[in-house]
C-alpha cells in the first residue's frame, strides 16, 4: 500500500503550498492560488492510515473521471493539506452563486425562479452518477453549489462515510439510519427532502431538539414532512413516492428527470420554456442544430430581460442582477454561436465587447464577429 501512495502518478496532484486561505468554513476552505483564482478545499483528517489514504487515491482518481455539467468538476487533490499537515485534500470549484442551503435560507429571490432548473439539474446530475455506479450518500442543500447564473452543481462526491449529525440526519435514507445495507435508492430518498424543502421553504422536524428523536420519527413511525404544504398533486405523489419505506418503490433518477421535464412541474415551480430548452442544450443530449437555437433562443429572452430591468428607477439597486444577467446571456450566445448558429456569433461578439473592457478580453468577441461575417451574417 504505502509503494501504491509513493508511486501513484495523476495529473490532478497539486501542491497546495502554493496555495493562500482564504476563509474557513468547519472542514472546508475557500483558497486562491497566484493569479488569484479562488478554489473550495476539503480536507479528510480522518484519512490518515495507508489504507485509507489509498481509498482516498482510488476516489479522486474515479472522481477525475466525472464530466457532467451538474457535477462540481475536481481541479486537483494532495496528500497534504494547505498547512502542509498530513490530512489529503480535494479542490472544486467555487460556488460563486453559493450554496442551494443559504440561498432559500436567505430568501434570495431570484432563486425562487429558478427552482425547476435547480431541481430538474440535481435529478440530470444524480442520474448521470448511478449510471456511473457511484452512490452519493449525502446528498443535501449544502452540498448543493450554485453557479455565477444559479445553476445547481452537485459537490461532496465520494464523502458516504461523513458522520451522520444535526445538519445532515434529515436527508439520510431511514436504511442508513438503521444502519442496513442501503441502494442507488439511497439518493432518491435525500432528494425528495430537499425537494420538500425547496418547494416549500420548510425545514423538516424542526421540532425534535436530539438525533434519536428524529431518527425515532422516520425509522419507527414512518412519519415524513407534511405534504399539506405542497399544492400540486403530482408533485405530492412524487414526494411520496421518493421517500418511500421501501427502497424499491422509490423511483430511479431517470424517472424524475422524465417527470420534470412535463410543463405541469415547469408551470409549478417556476421558470419559462425557453429558459428550459436553453438549460438542456448545455448537456448535448439532443441535435447539435436544435441545441444550437435553444441556446440561441434564451439568450435572447434574457437579453430582453435585462432590458426590461434596465428601464426601471431602481436600476442601480439591480445593478449585479442585470450584470449577471448579461453574462449569462453572453455564455449562451457563445455556445450556440460554438454549436454553428452563426447569428449568435455576431451577437455574442457585440455584448461581450459591451461586458469586458480589457485589451485582452476583447480580442476574443472581435474574433466571433470576424466569424460570423465569414459565414455572411449580414449584421456584422
């Protein structure tokens, strides 16, 4: 084992002593390196035998691996922490929209319209792990990041063995409970709770004050969030549904995403059409062609949409809305524009010259507008 560790080779090792801290967040921390580009660190003091240690190689090396748009993507991991301790460490990204826990928590409200393509996105991101045989074990809010535009990013992966506490014994699966062996079926459990939460900003068994209560509550009496709560009967099936005494009666993620994908849950938990059509392009799943005028299609509906905020009094209050707004607008531009929509070329080209203002930022966009006059767009 300890030859395994000395000669393992992976293009993901990183020296962390490279590294600054940032803040710190229990065994969390964000850091930046040189340039000052920020990563989330996590470090496992557990993890301090051989054995485990070898584990922990064997993880991160099948974590490398991973490319979805919902998973967290791995920059690189050590054997040795920031401070040069023995306790390995992984980077992610950061959550620079933060994480799904503190924004319904702090009733951001621009979240609220996003809710269908958080949900629909942690189901896409969690079938495309139990296609890969992976089992998350503590899937939950906080290990739910956002990005700069509110899309959900799935984080935590390959943490199963983490200590069931106050903060996570609500979204764990009455057989892990009960300490049984435990399914893919697991997931669909932990989801649902967080879809309850999500959906109705209730925080489930708020009431109990110890572990053994709670644990009392779901494994014995079978009790469960009150669906009162929930309007829709559809989704009050589904919820039902997922968390579900019986492991095998619980449906699997391709199942959810199947459902979600119905204009019955858009229209129940907010969002438009095309901001749909536009989210699944970025997974490459259907016609490059159609994608590519998804794509197109919201860039569009956002740009008209940061007009329209544009226009108020108050712009100055909904300055880093709009701000994000046209960023994302920008990113969609740019990958129908990269998927061939050669208007989006031209059009991508024109806002990101009116976002970046630096010499070397421009380069770029002017290049996309060469493109598309190439190609014979007439605009440009």
């Amino acid at each position: 084992i300890r030859n395994y560790i000395h000669e393992y080779k992976s293009n993901y090792i990183i020296d962390l002593s490279n590294f600054k801290k940032s803040f710190k967040y229990k065994n969390a921390y964000h850091i930046k390196d040189q340039k000052g580009k920020r990563y989330c660190a996590k470090t496992f003091k557990k993890c301090k035998t051989p054995i485990k240690q070898k584990a922990f190689l064997q993880k991160m090396e099948a974590y490398s691996k991973l490319n979805n748009p919902v998973i967290c993507p791995l920059y690189g991991f050590c054997l040795l922490d920031i401070n040069q301790k023995p306790f390995p460490t992984m980077l992610t990204k950061e959550s620079k929209g933060g994480i799904l826990f503190s924004s319904f928590k702090h009733s951001v409200k621009h979240i609220y319209a996003k809710r269908h393509i958080i949900m629909y996105g942690i189901a896409k991101g969690m079938e495309y792990l139990h296609s890969q045989k992976i089992i998350h074990g503590h899937l939950k809010p906080s290990n739910v990041y956002l990005d700069e535009f509110c899309f959900p990013q799935i984080a935590d992966i390959f943490t199963s063995d983490a200590p069931i506490n106050e903060n996570n014994i609500i979204y764990i699966a009455p057989e892990i409970l009960l300490q049984q062996p435990y399914t893919q079926k697991a997931d669909v459990y932990s989801y649902a709770i967080m879809f309850y939460e999500v959906l109705t900003e209730n925080i489930p068994y708020l009431k109990f004050t110890n572990l053994d209560e709670i644990k009392d509550f779901v494994t014995k009496m079978n009790i469960r969030p009150d669906l009162s709560y929930v309007k829709s009967e559809s989704i009050r099936e589904l919820l039902s549904r997922c968390w579900s005494v019986d492991p095998e009666s619980r449906p699997d993620f391709s199942e959810i995403v199947t459902l979600l994908m119905k204009e019955e849950m858009m229209n129940e938990l907010g969002g438009t059409k095309v901001e749909f059509e536009g989210y699944l392009a970025l997974f490459n799943e259907r016609d490059e062609k159609e994608d590519a005028q998804a794509l197109y299609n919201y860039a569009i509906a956002l740009k008209k949409g940061y007009k329209e905020l544009q226009k108020g009094d108050d712009k100055k209050d909904k300055y880093s809305l709009i701000n994000d707004q046209k960023k994302l607008a920008a990113k969609m531009f740019q990958k129908a524009a990269d998927k061939g929509h050669i208007h989006a070329m031209y059009k991508y080209g024109k806002l990101a010259l009116d976002i970046y203002y630096t010499k070397d930022k421009k380069e770029k966009p002017i290049n996309y507008i060469k493109m598309a006059a190439e190609k014979g767009d007439d605009s440009a």
